[in-house]
C-alpha cells in the first residue's frame, strides 16, 4: 500500500508492532502519542496524510478530535479508529464523525489490513503502475469496482450474487446469507452496505461463534455498572454501536437459544435491553447474518427458532463454494500473488500454465479462505520467478474433484516424445496421493490398497517429499 499514514496511540508497544507492521508493507509512517502532538504533524504535514489510524482515547483528549481536524480540509484522509472493550461509546463518536471503520483491541494484522483497504475509499492512494483499460467501463463493473472491489469473478452464479446485491442493498429488509466457509460472506455483507443508504454510518461485526456464552448477550446488547461480577462499568453493546447502520452477525446458527429469543425481539420491536437494566432502548439497525450450517435442519432439531429463521431470511443470499466456479480461480490466483508480493516484499513474476491447471483442479474445501492462504504460502516459500508445479504442495498436484478410474490399457505417446522417467513418477505419485486421499492420509490403509508394505510406502514418501499435509 503505498501511502502515507498518521498513527496515533499512546501505547509505545502497541505503536511501534503497528509502525513497523505498516513500513513492511510499503507506508510511510507519522507517529504520534497525544492530540497535541496528532494536532502539531497535521499542521505540518496535512497535505502528505493518506490514512489516520488513531486511538480514541488519549491522555489529552480524545481521537475524535483528531478525525475532526484531519477532516476540516479536502480531500480528507482515510480514517480507522481503535478503541478497547471498555469505550465503545467513543468509538461510536468517532463513526459520527466520519471515520470509516473502528478496531476492538486486541486486534490482529489481518483486521488492520482489512479495516485501512476499507479506509482507503477516501485516501488519496499513489496508484501501482500497470497496463490501463482503454475501453471504458461497464455500468455493472463499475458498480462492482465502487461498493465489492474485493468480490473477484465472473462465474454465472457469483454475477447472481451481485445482481441480488445491488436490487436489495437500499432495503432495509433482514439478509441471511448463506455459504460453505471461507466463500466470502462477510464481504457481501460489507458489499450491501456499501451500496446501501446506511454507508456512512458504522458497519459492526460479530462473530458469534468467537465469544462465549456467557459474554455474548453483554457484546450484544450492553451492560450497566455493577449488572453482574466484572462489570465495573456500563459498556455499549454492538448492536448500540452500529445505530443507524448495519450489524452482521456471523455463525448466527451457533448462537444460544435463549439470546435467540432476545435478537428476536431486537427484530421485532427494534430495541434492546442491556444486561443489568430495566428500561429497553430504541435501536435502528440493519441486520445481515451469515451461516454455513443448515438452519432448516437446526429448526427441526430444535436448536434454532423458527420463527427467528424466518424473521432473518427475507431476502436469502447463497454463495456458491469455489469448486463450483473453478472459472474464476486463475483470476484470485493472479490477485493472490499480487497481494502476496505486496504484502511480504516477494518478487513473484507468474504462475506457469501446469501449476494453474493444478490449481482450477483442486476441491478447494475451503474455499477462497484456503486458496488465499495457500497462495501467500507458496509465494513466502517461492520467493521470486516464477511458480511451478513443483511449488504446489503435494496434494494439490492431483484433483480430488471426482474418483479417477486409471486404465491400465496401452498409454497414448505424445508426437513430441515424453520424458519417461518423469511421466512414470507423476503417476506414481498420482496414485500415492489418492490412496492417501481416500484413507484420510492412513499409511497402513493406503499401503494395502496400493498393495504394498507400510515401510516402503513411507520410504516413497519421503524420497518424494510427499511426506506433509498441504493446506
């Protein structure tokens, strides 16, 4: 990301991980740990600022107050704000005063990443050379490229998804999106809101299957001081942080029933009652939730209300998983390397047609989630140049997509010639790999349907460096 960023955080260890973790990946960093000295760099340096990621409390004043400086000239910069469980309700101030995303700390380097590309919609970014379209855009493409640059792919069933999108996203009506994990449901949240008229007002996530029980209806709705032990003061909940915009709530089909039936009324009346209070409040909230279990299935196990099922799924969004349209994989692929590069300072040139080949092959079991990680894996590892087939792990090298039934009829030689060695290796490993695939990687099952001992299957195995369970 080449651009310059105003980071402002009293914590000196906390201020150093972000300054050293943004210079890696290519900013310029101005730091500061009070307002005063926040107040003193944007007069000095206003023209320079990109992107403000600034805490929101301070020990003279409050982060706001910088948002609100930083954004008293055109253009204005980016700006993400930080803020601990316990000021919420500061956190929210700064939304409403124009900043484009908050961070619950702790945070991970993944969320930053995630939080300054959102961010980035107002930043005066330095664009990466490249080749220019000279043919103008599309009215759909440059719908796309505004509110879900990060949706790749031009598949049938993903462009349904975005027509669904932009036809819903001015609606206030609940959304149940549904998908196998790791396909990208949070970001057709994100899209929705984008395109919405809610999207300058906060976009709150929760995963509710990341906090437990006994904390979630607090994370949710809010406490009052004293409500129960540990509660040494009142806490804004999520749904009070995202007033007057949108909450998702993922993994909604792990939440328990009894706050089932709270989210419930928070549907229907459109208000919540924190933990400890006795008086409700009135909320305006969009909710989207995301699932990939099968909600029918939960209601008739009795592990998830009917009635709340069908109070989320008014508009229904399924996202298909990534085998579905192995169309669309060598253009993440090219997005994955590129991102990589950028990200962990590689130099990687291209991908070689039999490693892409390899790769559109795959299952993909976890979808775009694992072919990301994947990518960023084998460009660490590779470096520079270009990927081979030899860069892929070991088990991506054959399709698990349908049983093979392998022929041992007369083999077809090609005009040019083959190399013999190495086409006999290939399908011995190709055989290997299968085994191990349908006996879940079991050597003593494998060795007995490739009929043959364990010892000289594992001997195989290493001499291959077949030996490791690939991602």
């Amino acid at each position: 990301m080449n651009a310059t960023l105003l980071l402002v955080d009293d914590d000196d260890a906390l201020r150093g991980a972000i300054r050293r973790y943004a210079v890696r990946q290519g900013m310029t960093v101005l730091d500061a740990a009070t307002c005063a000295e926040a107040f003193e760099i944007l007069d000095r340096e206003r023209e320079r600022i990109d992107l403000l990621l600034t805490d929101v409390r301070l020990p003279d004043g409050l982060g706001f107050e910088i948002v609100d400086k930083a954004g008293s000239k055109q253009p204005a910069p980016g700006v993400v704000v930080m803020t601990g469980n316990g000021c919420l309700e500061n956190a929210i101030s700064a939304l409403q005063h124009g900043a484009a995303d908050f961070l619950l700390k702790p945070f991970s380097f993944d969320a930053l990443d995630a939080a300054l590309e959102r961010a980035r919609g107002g930043a005066r970014i330095t664009p990466v050379p490249g080749p220019r379209k000279t043919e103008p855009q599309s009215a759909k493409e440059a719908w796309r490229n505004r509110y879900a640059p990060g949706m790749l792919g031009s598949h049938e069933q993903l462009t349904r998804v975005f027509a669904m999108i932009e036809r819903v996203a001015d609606t206030d009506c609940s959304i149940l999106v549904t998908g196998e994990s790791g396909t990208g449901k949070e970001l057709v949240a994100r899209a929705i809101h984008a395109a919405g008229d809610r999207r300058n007002k906060p976009f709150v996530t929760v995963n509710c299957a990341a906090i437990p029980d006994n904390l979630l209806e607090s994370e949710l709705f809010g406490h009052a001081k004293g409500s129960f032990t540990g509660a040494t003061s009142a806490r804004v909940g999520r749904f009070a942080a995202a007033d007057s915009g949108t909450i998702f709530l993922d993994e909604i089909g792990e939440l328990p029933l009894a706050l089932q039936a709270k989210l419930l009324r928070v549907l229907q009346e459109k208000e919540i009652t924190p933990v400890g209070e006795l008086h409700a409040q009135k909320v305006d909230v969009r909710i989207i939730a995301a699932t990939n279990r099968d909600l029918e299935e939960m209601v008739e196990a009795g592990t998830f209300r009917e009635d709340l099922l069908y109070r989320l799924n008014v508009i229904p969004i399924e996202l298909p998983p990534l085998r579905e349209r192995s169309s669309d994989v060598p253009e993440l692929v090219e997005h994955f390397i590129k991102r990589a590069n950028e990200r962990r300072d590689r130099h990687i040139t291209g991908i070689e047609q039999r490693a892409m080949e390899a790769l559109t092959a795959y299952d993909w079991p976890g979808n775009i989630r694992q072919l990301e990680n994947t990518i960023e894996r084998i460009v660490i590892l590779r470096s520079e140049g270009e990927i081979t087939i030899d860069d892929l792990p070991p088990k991506l090298r054959v399709s698990r997509r349908t049983p093979e039934v392998l022929t041992l009829g007369e083999p077809m030689l090609p005009d040019e010639g083959i190399d013999l060695r190495d086409a006999v290796d290939r399908f011995e490993n190709a055989l290997i790999l299968q085994a191990l695939e349908r006996t879940g990687w079991n050597k003593n099952r494998a060795a007995a349907i490739l009929q043959m001992n364990r010892t000289t299957l594992v001997e195989k195995l290493k001499k291959k460096g077949l030996d490791e369970r690939a991602a």
